[in-house]
C-alpha cells in the first residue's frame, strides 16, 4: 500500500494539474500519443474489434514513436464527453471517435482543445481540428448480395440491421440491388433491432428472419451470434466487419472486412509530421478499406465468379451496384438507367429500394 | 440441522450507517486482490476508481454530470419505496420528460426568452408524471401490479422516441440520421451557476434533497407515506387513502424522472437514440443503497457515479477492461445488501425444530 500512495498520488492528482506543462518541455523524448475511443468492446469481433485491430497495425507499424490508450463501450450519450475531455488532457495529441452518435461530442471537445486534433468515423460534421472518415461498405454488400443471389433457393434472403440510418439503408439497398442483378425474383426482409450490438436480440432477430423463409442473411450488427444461429439452423450468413468463420465454418460464406490500419497509420503519420489537415475520407474496395474474405470451400465456382467480378469492377471503376433504373419500394423510378447515385445522395439516402420488406 | 435467520429486535443504528463505509473499505481491498490477480497493478487500479474522481478536481465536474440524474430520478422513487410502491419504470418517465422538453425546443427553436427553459422543465416534469400516472390508473382500477407495468410503459416510449426522431421531429439539417435539431443557446442551462464552477444539475439534485428531506420528515403526507408503507391496515384506519398515495408517488416519481431528462437533454443538446442510457434503472440501486432516505440517496448518487468515473480513469490510466467499473457496481451492492441482512438479522444454527411461523429459512 505504501507503493501506490506517493507515486500515484503525485500521477493522478500531479498530472491534472502539470500535465500541459510537463508534456510541452518532455514532448521530444515521449512517444506522440493517440486516443481511441470504441462503441463496443474490443471482443465484439465485429466493428469495434476491426477498429482495435487497425490501432494495434497501426502501432506496430510506428513502433515506439506511438503510444496509444482506448475506451471501450462508451455510450453516445453526454458521458462521451468527459472521456474525450480526459484522453487530451492525458496528451493525446489525435483521437479517433469511432461511432456516430458522439459527433456533437467531439466538436464539443474539440473546441476547448485546439491543440489536439480528432477524427470522428462515419460523422458529418467537421471543424479545423476535426476530420471525419468512413467507408464504403455499400461495395461490400454488393459483393456479399450476388452471392446470396447465387446461393438462396427460396427466392427470399434476410437483412438484420440496426438503425435506420443511411450507413445501413444504403447497406441493404446495395445487398438486394446486386442479388436482384443475378436473381430478379429476390425480395430482402428487413430486421431493425434499434441496436449495434446484442448477441441475444441479434439471435432473436435472425430466428424471425429464418421462419419467414430466408436461407441467407446478411447481417449489419456487430457480434457473430446470428451467424452462429444460421450455423445451427443450416442456413447461410456473412460476417460483418471481420472474417467470423471460425465461429460457424458451414454457414459463414464470406465477411466484408473493415481495414482500418493504414487510414490510421497514415493519420498518426501526418499528425507527427505536421501535415494533418481536416479532411472527409470515404474509401472502399478500390483503397483497401473493404476487404472481403476468403470464401466458403463450400461456395460453388460460379458464385466465386460473380462476386469476383463486382471485386474487380470496384477496383476498376467499371461498377457501381447503384446504377440506375432503380425503383423504390413504391415501384417509383428513383435513378433513371444508366445513371448513378452520387455519394452526396447516398449520404443522405433514407428509401428503401424494391423488393425490400420490412418485417 | 440447519441454518435459519431470525430477526432482530431494534437493528444497530451505528451499523445502519457503518456498513455502506464498510462495504467500500471491503471492495478496495478485494479490488487490490483482484486486479493484482488478473496481472494489472492491483493498488493503482482501486486508487484510480475510488479516489481519482475524488481527488482530482477537474474530475468533479463529471462525476457531478453523472450523479445529478441518478440523485433526482432516486430521490423520487425513494418516496415510492417507502409506501412500498415500486416505480421500476422510471427510465421511461425519463425519456417522456426529454420528449416533452424536445417538443417545447421544437417549436420554440427560432425564439429567445428566459421563460423558454422554464417551460421545458415544467413540461418535462409533466409528462413524466403522467406517464407514471398511467401504472398508478392500472393499479388503483384494475389492480395491475405498477412493478410489472411501469417496466413495460419504458418500452413503450423507446418506441415513441424512436417514432419521433425518424419522423416528424427528424433535424432537417441532419443528413437523414434519427436525431433532432440542436438546442439552441436560449434552450441550454449555462454549464455552470454564475460561473462558481457548479454544475446546475447538481445544484438542483441538492435543491430537490432538501425539499423531499422536508417533505419526507415534516408533513403529514410524508407520514402518511411511511404509514402505508410500514402498516398498511393501520393507515387506513388511520384515514389515509391508500390508493391517493399510490397516485401521489408515481406521479412525483414520474415528475422527477422527467426533470432529469430534460436537464440531460440539455447537456446532449438533442434527442437521439443513444439518449435513453439506463439512468433510469441505475436509480433504483442508487434509491435503495440510500436506503430512501434523501441524505443517503444524495451520497449513494455520488458515490455510483464515483465508480463510473473511475473505471473511465481507470480504464485509460491502468487499461483494466470496461467491465470492471460494473463488477464494482455489482460487489458494492452485493456487500451492501448482505450485510444489510445480517444488520436486521442474526444467523442461529437450528437443530431439527422445524420453521415457526413468521420467519425466514
């Protein structure tokens, strides 16, 4: 006991006070530090978890000049605010907000920090000190959508989501579109759980999906219990934001990987050398920010094909899976043929394409 | 043989108080043992969770932010737990109050005027207590437990809340995300009370104490509370009406519920789905721990927010997992209310008489 009470006492109660000074005259020497901060637990094996491997890439490719910390499970409610507050108290010179729901949180933060930059994921809003980034997941679910366009017998595949917003619209529009390109009869029912992460809920959910009759579901939360159900049921799923096939090996057809590491790497890269700007990043598959995994030895070749061709048509630039004629669930022409939607509409989209069924 | 509790005529008053001290004293020294089991530096890690939030001042400010709600919404269902009614839903109350206060935001958004926040405030608190008003007419017409519904009814206004921020109340500027505009200036409490460095929320958490501490120990009503509550049959000789205390707490618990959602909506300066995030539920613990009593709720507030606070610190100073802050939660009160039974009863080893009437095994 009498360790702790000199050493860290002049740590925590020393460090709110002196730390601004202490890390201007010892900045030289120390490593530049980075915060994080992550939505789920770093064990969700989905979107938290691909973010937590990106800092750790990211940390082995700078080695000692970095040093990083992270929060996991912070809520995006007020809370938020104080853990940003103290990662840059804590000198943590760049810290990446990676959910949503904390974009007014961090320009709250940001403003009283001006000296630490932040970069929110998948938000709007930016300021001098603030950049935002995102991906295009949207290439993924094209890809994950022509095979369950292959693979489904029954005409009718499941989409499990989590809120309405355009990250996810944009996801089971993309999915259904790229199905319906290789099976025009395809209709997608939709679960929205008003969660990103709820082993139990998910389950629940896909359980509702496959007694209405789909023999393949996509799933856009962040745990792998729904894959495990497919598994178990004799269905098929995909994993979602990292290769989960060691959790159902049968049912896991392929994943859409989130690579995070060099967006991170190049970042805390740019911060040390002074040339970090505020930018808005939305890279895909062309980047290497989607990754799509290793399929199923079980999947047969022609559906290997078909998703090898969007794969390639991504990274030529010859595909867009939202290229017109595309009608809304009304059977309105929303994107008249040969167009395409911009990443602005995309942005912002809030229709469902047809064939989609909320459940 | 076996072991029976028997209950013990007049409960230590000094233990009464002592024990919640040290089930504390306890938990840091199981802590140690714990963390330095698990391979973290044990000694740190404790003195990160309890005493950082205690010691360093910048950090007051948070663990304040986190205890105002706890402290309003437990103060109200502390009224409740005395005349044994049990508001579980106060979650929702809390979000109905949030709601009621993003209507008013809603239409007074491009108006200025002193009288806007107090409008918010008094609409808040009134949909709280009518939204717990809804058990209490369950309960008092048609004999529906309020355990049981209010839970339901949070449910319930998760889906309202939902309908409201994708739909009509949607921020038009908000790139089609389910959120609400922003508050405005005129619709936010100043962070702090003329610049003292106070939290309003807190402040008000303190206001409220007092007024439920008079309440509760100077008014008829507050007695009659406590007489429902302790002897049902003799209240009701007595001429109190049981089912006027059943309205009468629901609805103040209701209306304080609110008051804590509208003064959170402030701090998040809009509606969204992260927004409901269990203040509601937290309350109760904190209720009970204070043993529904206003000065011991207020210190209850403090001292769960103390450990929410630092197992954040914790978690960035020593990189122990998130959970822990929860497994603190969890052994404070587990320590608590065991010791609390061993307060009120004593442990007899009983060999072969079978149970008599009026006791527990």
């Amino acid at each position: 006991m009498t360790k702790f009470t000199r050493r860290d006492f002049v740590k925590a109660v020393g460090a709110a006070s002196a730390l601004p000074l202490l890390g201007a005259s010892a900045q030289a020497a120390e490593p530049f530090k980075v915060g994080f901060i992550f939505l789920g637990p770093v064990g969700d094996y989905g979107w938290t978890w691909a973010h937590d491997k990106g800092r750790r890439e990211m940390e082995a490719a700078l080695g000692g000049a970095v040093k990083t910390t992270y929060v996991e499970n912070v809520k995006e409610d007020a809370s938020a605010i104080p853990i940003l507050r103290d990662l840059a108290r804590q000198g943590n010179k760049l810290i990446f907000a990676t959910s949503f729901g904390y974009m007014d949180q961090v320009l709250e933060v940001a403003k009283e920090f001006p000296d630490v930059r932040f970069e929110h994921c998948t938000g709007f809003k930016r300021a001098a000190n603030v950049s935002t980034y995102n991906s295009r997941f949207h290439e993924g679910r094209a890809v994950t959508g022509t095979i369950a366009g292959k693979v489904s017998k029954s005409g009718v595949i499941g989409y499990l989501g989590s809120f309405k917003i355009p990250e996810v619209v944009m996801g089971v529009n993309a999915f259904t579109l790229a199905a319906q390109a290789v099976n025009p009869k395809i209709q997608t029912k939709l679960v929205m759980i008003d969660s990103w992460f709820d082993p139990a809920k998910e389950t629940a959910a896909t359980e509702t999906l496959a007694n209405l009759g789909c023999d393949v579901i996509a799933t856009h939360t962040d745990s792998p219990a729904p894959l495990q159900f497919c598994q178990k049921k004799g269905i098929f799923g995909f994993g979602q934001g990292a290769d989960m096939s060691k959790f159902a090996p049968k049912a896991h057809l392929t994943a859409i990987e989130d690579i995070w590491g060099p967006h991170y790497t190049a970042r805390v890269k740019a911060a040390i050398a002074g040339t970090w700007k505020s930018e808005d990043f939305w890279d895909g598959i062309k980047e290497g920010a989607v990754k799509v995994s290793a399929y199923n030895a079980s999947l047969a070749q022609d559906a290997q094909d078909a998703a090898n061709k969007v794969i390639e048509g991504y990274k030529a630039g010859s595909y867009d899976v939202f290229t017109g004629p595309i009608y809304d669930q009304g059977g309105a022409l929303k994107v008249k043929e040969g167009q395409k939607m911009g990443l602005g509409d995309l942005a912002t989209i809030d229709w469902y394409v047809k064939g989609i069924q909320s459940a | 043989m076996r072991l029976r509790l028997e209950k013990r005529l007049e409960p230590s008053r000094t233990m009464l108080v002592m024990t919640p001290v040290l089930s504390v004293i306890a938990i840091m020294i199981l802590g140690v043992i714990i963390f330095d089991g698990l391979g973290y530096d044990g000694p740190q890690a404790v003195w990160e969770l309890f005493f950082t939030p205690v010691l360093d001042v910048y950090k007051w400010r948070d663990v304040a932010s986190k205890a105002a709600p706890l402290i309003i919404i437990a103060l109200g269902l502390s009224l409740g737990n005395q005349a044994k009614i049990w508001n579980i839903g106060a979650e929702g109350q809390y979000i109905l109050g949030a709601i009621g206060a993003a209507g008013v935001a809603f239409v007074t958004q491009s108006m200025t005027g002193f009288w806007i926040i107090p409008l918010m405030i008094l609409v808040g608190m009134t949909c709280g207590a009518f939204y717990a008003a809804i058990p209490a007419v369950l309960r008092t017409r048609y004999g529906v437990s309020e355990v049981l519904s209010s839970l339901m009814f949070v449910y319930v206004s998760l889906q309202l809340l939902s309908y409201l921020i994708t739909g009509p109340w949607k921020d038009p500027d908000g790139h089609n995300f389910p959120q609400t505009a922003q508050l405005t200036d005129a619709q936010v409490l100043p962070h702090e009370v003329w610049n003292s460095g106070i939290l309003p929320g807190l402040l008000i958490a303190l206001i409220v104490a007092i007024i439920f501490y008079i309440i509760v120990s100077r008014t008829v009503f507050g007695f009659s509370v406590r007489a429902i509550g302790e002897a049902p049959h003799a209240a009701r000789y007595g001429g109190f009406s049981s089912n006027g205390i059943v309205w009468a707490t629901l609805m103040i618990s209701g209306a304080m519920a609110g008051l804590a959602g509208v003064l959170e909506l402030m701090q998040l300066t809009r509606l969204n789905l992260g927004f409901p995030s269990g203040y509601g539920f937290t309350a109760i613990i904190v209720s009970l721990l204070g043993r529904s009593h206003p000065i011991g709720v207020f210190i209850a507030g403090i001292v769960l927010a103390i450990t929410y606070v630092g197992g954040q610190v914790a978690q960035t100073v020593v990189h122990v997992p998130n959970a822990t802050a929860g497994l603190f939660q969890a052994l404070l009160l587990f320590a608590i209310l065991a010791s609390d039974l061993l307060v009120r009863y004593r442990v007899r080893i009983n060999v072969s008489s079978p149970p008599k009437e009026g006791q527990r095994s």
